[in-house]
C-alpha cells in the first residue's frame, strides 16, 4: 500500500467547552468540510468508517449526507488508536477495489456530551474486565491507570514533574501561536503548571488533556485521483497498527514504562514507507497526558528508554528543534478529537496552509502516532507528494 493512497480532504470544528450540537452535527459539519476540501461532492463518497468512540452508526452519515450508493463501511475499536487503524481500513478498501472515496469522522462532545470525567464516555466493549475488577476498587478512569505508568517510568528513569511541564508548556506555546486552538492566548509557565491541581500522582491538570466538544474528518482516496483534485497532494506513505498482549487492563502489562503498541505499530509504518525516524520532519503525538509525549519519544527510537524526559526537557521539541513535537498544541491545548485533529495539522503542514509562525521549515514527512485502549498502538507515515 506504500504510496497508493492520499488524505485529499480534511476538515475540522472549533474546539469548544460547551455545545448545542448533536456529537453527529459535529461529525457531519467536520465531514461536510473534508468533502468541500477535496473538491468533490457528498455522492463521491463510497465507504464511510465512523468513529467507535462517538457512538455514531454508518447509517447516520448515510442518511444525512444523502449517500445513496455505499460500498463498504466498517468500525475499528482501538481506542484512542481508531482513527489511524481506520486510515488503514480505508486505504486497504481503496486499494482492494472496494472503495474509491472513503470518509473517516472522529471527535465527541467531550465535555458536553461524551465526557470522560463524568463517566459519560462511549464505553469500550473490551472494558468489562475494568469493570470488574479493577473500577469497584477505585481505578475508575484514563487519568489513573495512566498515573501508574507514569508513576513507574519516574520510579525507573528518574522522569520528573518538571520534565512533564516542558512537554505542557510546548504544546500551549504552539497553542498561541494557532488561532483554532481552544488554549489559544491563555499562556502558561513552569509556576502555572507546577501550581495547578494535583489530579492523580504524577499529573496534575495540565498533564490532562482537554475535555473539549469538536470533531474533524479526513478523505482518502487513491493518489492518482487525488493528483487529479485541487490540493496539494499528501501521500500515505506507510500505516501500522499494534495491539497490546494484555489488552484488559493496564497493570497487566509486562512493563508500565514502555509503550510497546506504539513502537510496534511505528516499525510497521516506516517499514512501509521504507523509512527511518531520523527522516521524520514533525512528529504529532495524540497525547491523553503529557507523560505519553515522553514515552511515546522513546518507544519510537528518538531516544533511549529514560532519556525523554531530558529531551524535552531541553527543548528538543520546539517548532525550531529537531523533533517538532504537536505544532498545533495537540490534545493537551489545542482540543481533543480522538486524534483526528493531529492528523489534520500534518496534512495541512505538509501542505503549507498553516500561520507562518507555526510553520515547519520544508517539512516533507510526518510521523503520526495514537495511543489506545491500554498501550495498543498505531502509526501514520505522511508525506508531501513531489
């Protein structure tokens, strides 16, 4: 599949706290976008993916955007890893003859609706183990299973509060520079950080990302159709998924530090793409908590188990270093939408379309990486067709 796919559409809804929209408004709004986008129309559209956690049915999209001739359609359940995973659905539709134009919404009302702190969450069909055994007991949400992997990277490597803060202020000083973002001139400092509400040892609020209302949608097509259409091309180079040997709860894992589902599935995906991390020019990382930024940097190889956190620390990550980390503020500033929202800042990077000051100088390739579930992985490879 190297190379034989494109993302020719993409679209996206400001990021709010608070809504009178249906999450499927939201999804419909960002799909409607991604169609526009592209160039094309609403009956182009042959395959649509909707996204698990929504909650949302094919038959929604069907009804409302009037699609009378639908080919396929299909569900991945990975978690926050479900929007890469279904990429690759839908660039194996396109290049089994399946499907021509495949839609692929994401996104929630996540303080209005969807809510995770409120328990309010589309509940993932492979959580029953959770419920039984672990949330009576009192670990009842992401932030705590989280905290406990996090908690044990600082135990092995020396990981510290402070370093978790540079990865925070990163993504809100690229917030600030991204008029979408919802964090945007809302500026933050190590004091600020270090200050806020301790959550669940090790984060306190600004480690969590943000419980935002928003949804985005990408369109993928073949790549010599999308060379026939009005934007710039971005090509799917190479695409990975991963799945965790202990996928019902997170203290099973072998080892809480390392985020095995992410090296994995990001092996997978330069291996397609007949790449090495050193060739990456942006790396957006859909981050539940800052610590991820860190253990995710070290599963893909940017540098050794334990050495993250010193990495960010200084300032590797900054649009001007070498490893650009979530330019767009990621989930942490700018919004969360299950991940699609990362995926749309790459495309639009490798594009040029986004404000000067958040640039990133000749960027050609972008690395694209989602967390799901407990430590499943998926990875994305894109690049700017020449």
């Amino acid at each position: 599949m190297r190379g034989a796919c494109a993302i020719v559409g993409v679209g996206d809804t400001p990021f709010t706290r608070g809504t009178d929209k249906s999450t499927l408004e939201l999804h419909l709004e960002a799909s409607l976008q991604a169609i526009s986008d592209a160039g094309v129309e609403p009956a182009d559209i042959d395959a649509v993916l909707p996204s698990s956690l929504a909650g949302l049915a094919v038959e929604d999209f069907i009804a409302c955007l009037g699609l009378t001739d639908l080919a396929y359609s299909a569900t991945t359940h990975m978690g926050g890893s479900s929007l890469i995973a279904s990429v690759q659905t839908a660039c194996m539709a396109v290049t089994s003859g399946v499907a021509t134009c495949v839609l692929v919404p994401a996104g929630r009302r996540g303080f209005s609706g969807e809510r995770i702190s409120t328990g309010n969450a589309v509940r993932h069909p492979a959580a029953h183990a959770m419920h039984e055994f672990e949330i009576p007991l009192g670990n009842v949400g992401a932030p705590q299973w989280f905290a406990q992997a996090a908690q044990r990277h600082m135990h092995q490597y020396g990981t510290t509060s402070e370093q978790l803060a540079h990865v925070a202020m990163n993504s809100r000083r690229n917030a600030n520079l991204n008029p979408h973002a919802y964090m945007h001139g809302r500026p933050m400092t190590l004091e600020d950080h270090q200050s806020s509400p301790m959550i669940t040892t090790p984060f306190r609020m600004l480690d969590c990302s943000l419980e935002t209302d928003g949804a985005g949608a990408l369109l993928v097509t073949s790549v010599e159709r999308a060379r026939q259409l009005r934007r710039p091309v971005v090509t799917i180079a190479g695409v990975g998924q991963s799945h965790s040997s202990t996928p019902l709860s997170l203290t099973e894992s072998p080892d809480m530090a390392v985020v095995q589902g992410v090296r994995t599935a990001a092996k997978r995906a330069l291996d397609m793409a007949e790449a090495s991390v050193t060739e990456m020019d942006l790396f957006n990382i859909h981050e539940g908590f800052s610590w991820y930024v860190i253990a995710a940097l070290e599963a893909l190889g940017v540098v050794p188990p334990g050495e993250g956190g010193p990495y960010v620390q200084d300032g590797n990550i900054a649009l001007e270093g070498p490893t650009p980390v979530n330019p767009h503020g990621g989930a942490l500033s700018e919004g969360h939408a299950s991940g699609v929202n990362h995926v749309i800042e790459a495309v639009r990077q490798l594009r040029r379309e986004v404000e000067p000051a958040r640039q990133i100088v000749d960027v050609e390739s972008a690395l694209v990486v989602n967390e799901g579930g407990f430590f499943d992985g998926a990875a994305l490879v894109l690049r700017r067709d020449r």
